[in-house]
C-alpha cells in the first residue's frame, strides 16, 4: 500500500504544483482576460478549469500507467506540464499572449514526444494521451486568437 501512496504522489504532486501556480497566476487577473476580445469558438470560462483538471488526470493517469516503460515519456510528459505551468504565468500574470502562444507550441512538441515515448503495444496509451495532445491544440487557437485580436489593445486593469 506503501508504494502505490508514493507512486501516485509521484505523479501527482506536479500536477498539483502546477494547478496551484495556475490559481495563483489567474488571482486578481481575471478582469484582464475577462476584458480580452475573445476568438470564436472560446469555452465558458467557468467550464475551463473543469475541463483543464479532466484532461490532466486522464494525462496523468497515463503516465502513472506506462512510466515504467520508459524513463524520456516521463521526462517529456513533466516538460509539458512545466511549459502549461510557464504558460499560465506568461498568459494570465504577464499578459504577454505572443510569449505564451510560443510556450504552448513547446507544450505540443513535449506532448508529441510523450505519445512517441509510449512503448507500440499500448495504443490505449497513446490515445489517451492524444486527448491531451487535442485540448492543447485548442488552446493554441485560443492563445492565437486572443493574441491576434487583442495585439494592439493595452489592458489597463
């Protein structure tokens, strides 16, 4: 029981670590990105923490299932949840949606690799963390749009 506690504290703890950096950089922001003009297609704001928090456990729960195959899917699978951690900071507290729009690019790269990382045998692996690989697709349209439509407008907030 020991080690299934320290196994899943392993792989949860960054996911945890990340999440608090997310909260802290959306305190006291959300009037700037509520006040942002918005791309088509954007998800209610009150959904996106929900959905944020599903895609990453089912992310996390591959990893926690196939780590031990392979030491570079945790190296890669930690990198992308440290770019989303950076991004956080640089969309939300830094407002600066170009350097962000760049970082998520490095997001998808990490998650590409993560999905390379997974042994052939387990496509379930691969698949479950492609649903990871599509939200961060979305959310590179999103930062796109935003940073596209916003680019000459100064936030003062």
């Amino acid at each position: 029981m020991k080690k299934i506690i320290k196994k899943v504290a392993k792989y949860f703890f960054v996911l945890f670590i990340i999440f608090k950096v997310a909260e802290s950089s959306i305190k006291n922001n959300e009037s700037y990105y509520e006040n942002l003009k918005r791309p088509k297609y954007t998800v209610n704001s009150l959904l996106l923490p929900i959905l944020w928090l599903i895609v990453n456990m089912i992310s996390n729960m591959t990893l926690f299932l196939y780590t031990k195959h392979t030491k570079k899917l945790f190296l890669s699978h930690n990198l992308q949840l440290f770019s989303q951690c950076y991004w956080y900071i640089h969309f939300f507290k830094r407002q600066q949606l170009q350097t962000a729009f760049i970082i998520k690019l490095f997001q998808s790269l990490f998650m590409l690799l993560s999905i390379k990382f997974i042994v052939n045998k387990k496509k379930i692996g691969k698949v479950l963390l492609s649903t990871h690989l599509c939200w961060i697709f979305y959310e590179l349209y999103m930062n796109l749009g935003y940073w596209l439509i916003n680019k000459n407008t100064v936030y003062k907030g």
